[in-house]
C-alpha cells in the first residue's frame, strides 16, 4: 500500500496516532527494522515492526491493531491472522498496546484473546490529552492556577519560545537531553534515531526550545504532528529550568501553534499511574496535568506468546530492567 494510500485508511480511525502512521514505517526502515503493513482482508490495519533482540525476534504492534473491537469473532480473526505473521517472521511473541481504554471489559477481550500483561510498556498508557477545538481562553481557564500563574510569570520575565526543525537543533537537543538523562535516570533515545524520526517526518516534527531574554536555552520539547493528534514525545532541560517556567512557556506556545495549524488534540505523552511516587514519570505528572487535559489510562501492552520458552527468558530479563528503570 502506497503512503498516501495508507494515510487515508487510518484518518478513519479517530484514535490513530503517529506510531500507526506511514511516516514512523519510514523511520523504522531508516533505522534497519522491517516493517509490515496488513489490512487483514479489511477487517482491521496494522503497521507492525519486526525487532530483532539478543533475547529473541518480536512483533511490535504500537497503538495498533486499528479496528471496530465490538465483535469478538472479527477481533479473534484479526489476532489469529497476526499470530501468522509472528510465526512467519520466526518471532517468540507478538507484543501489541492497543487504542484501548484500560476498562474492565476491555482488559476481559484481551485475556480472552490468549494475551497476557507484558513486563515493559509499549506507548504511554497513561497520558494527559488537551482538546485544542477550545478556544485560547478556554484553554487558559481550564488549566490549574499555579500553572497559569507560571504561564504569565514566564510572560514578565521576557522568555521566549523558538521553534525549528533543522538537524543542528535536533543535534542540539540531543546533547542537552544526554545531560538531562544522567541527572534524571533515564536512557535517552541515540542520535540515530533522533535524525531518522527528523527525516521521516519532516515537515510534521519541530524541536521547540524556551530561552531566557538573553538567549540561554531552559528547556527543549519534540513535537510530532500526524493527523488529528500532535504529541509531546520528547523532552529536555538545562539547569535553568529548576528555577524559571521555560516549559510552561514552551507547552503554551506549542498548544496555540498547534490549535493554529488545525490539529484537534495534543497528548502530553506519559504521566505516573496515580498511587506510584516512585516511576519514572512522576516527576512530570503535576507539571503535565497542571494543563487542564483529560487525564487518561489505556490498555497496558499485551503479549500473544508464540514460543514458550523463549517468552520466559525475555519475560525475566524485562521484568528486572522495569524494576531497575522505575517503570
């Protein structure tokens, strides 16, 4: 299926983001991962990447399968027809995260299904999603009173909000984001793929960077458009930002820009399950849902086991790194 082609299928599911999109096919190629597209005779499409770990081959299926999930019988099909594919690309499993909200009958299908939970996450599963259809007032009020006051602190203060696409910011971004890393204690996305997700989403990815009126970078947010979704996927931060709201400026400018440019909602991209101060995201929780989105829990990532004993060695050495990372 032709790109075009393939971007006019998924425009009708409302829930689509950029990971079922054509453009992240075109970054997995880049990175030298083989990447699969199957409509499974119309009844469902899904963009699925070959991965190849030292523990075993996986199918990876983000934020897919896009389907109608109301009839078990097509769904069963659907997963009968991708475990085919597994097999066919000798993989130990098949690991999907669906478009699912994380409900008691939806985890139901998929236990009936033959899925188990995995030990890794797959896309943020918990998330905070802005509605940018309101107007900027709107938008305002419906953020808490620190983070407005934040808004208009960063206003006074004369910081200003750049944004840019070319592959010296993204050059830049990364080496602010290895130092935002080691002081944070997490693994950063390589240089690599940063550059491929730069050329296989141009013109629909942006690097946004908050400076103070002297031109000091604060802090650093990756942006990608696709479809009716933006999402705030990356970020990064200098010291700075510990004491003034660059960030604040930045999303603000981020959501007026993207209310501009048509898109219809903007998914902040990862916050801390409600009850867990020690993940990995809790940190960013009371910043991100200070913006007054819907906070919202989806499916956590699933797995089809397709070899037994080789999901057990992958399911032990996963389940260790989620300890370790605060995951």
């Amino acid at each position: 299926m032709k790109s075009d082609e393939w971007a006019s299928v998924i425009e009708k599911y409302q829930e689509a983001n950029f990971l079922q999109s054509p453009e992240y096919a075109k970054m997995n190629e880049i990175l030298g991962d083989k990447v699969i597209f199957d409509d499974f005779g119309g009844k469902a499409h899904a963009l699925m990447i070959v991965r190849s770990a030292k523990r075993g081959r996986y199918l990876e299926i983000p934020c897919g399968p896009l389907m109608k999930w109301q009839s078990f019988k097509t769904v069963e099909e659907v997963f009968k027809k991708i475990a085919e594919v597994g097999r066919r690309e000798k993989c130990v499993f098949v690991r999907v995260r669906p478009q699912l909200f994380a409900s008691p009958e939806n985890l139901t299908l998929l236990s009936k299904l033959g899925l188990k939970k995995s030990p890794m996450h797959l896309a943020a599963e918990h998330t905070v999603m802005i509605d940018l259809t309101a107007s900027e007032e709107e938008m305002l009020a419906r953020m808490r009173r620190q983070t407005r006051y934040e808004v208009r602190r960063a206003d006074k203060m004369g910081i200003v909000v750049e944004k840019g696409d070319s592959e010296e910011l993204f050059k830049e971004f990364h080496q602010v984001q290895v130092e935002t890393a080691k002081r944070q204690g997490f693994i950063p996305p390589s240089l690599k793929a940063l550059l491929a997700e730069e050329e296989a989403f141009r013109g629909e990815i942006w690097i946004y960077v908050a400076k103070t009126a002297k031109g000091e970078p604060i802090a650093y947010g990756l942006i990608i458009g696709n479809g009716k979704e933006a999402d705030y996927y990356e970020a990064a931060s200098t010291d700075l930002n510990r004491k003034l709201p660059g960030a604040y400026a930045l999303l603000w400018r981020a959501m007026r820009d993207l209310k501009a440019a048509g898109y219809e909602r903007f998914n902040l991209w990862g916050i801390a399950p409600a009850g867990q101060p020690n993940h990995r995201y809790a940190g960013v929780t009371t910043f991100k849902t200070g913006f007054g989105g819907e906070v919202i829990e989806y499916v956590p990532a699933h797995d089809l086991v397709l070899s037994k004993i080789g999901y057990f060695k992958d399911y032990v050495v996963e389940s260790v790194r989620k300890k370790k990372r605060h995951l």
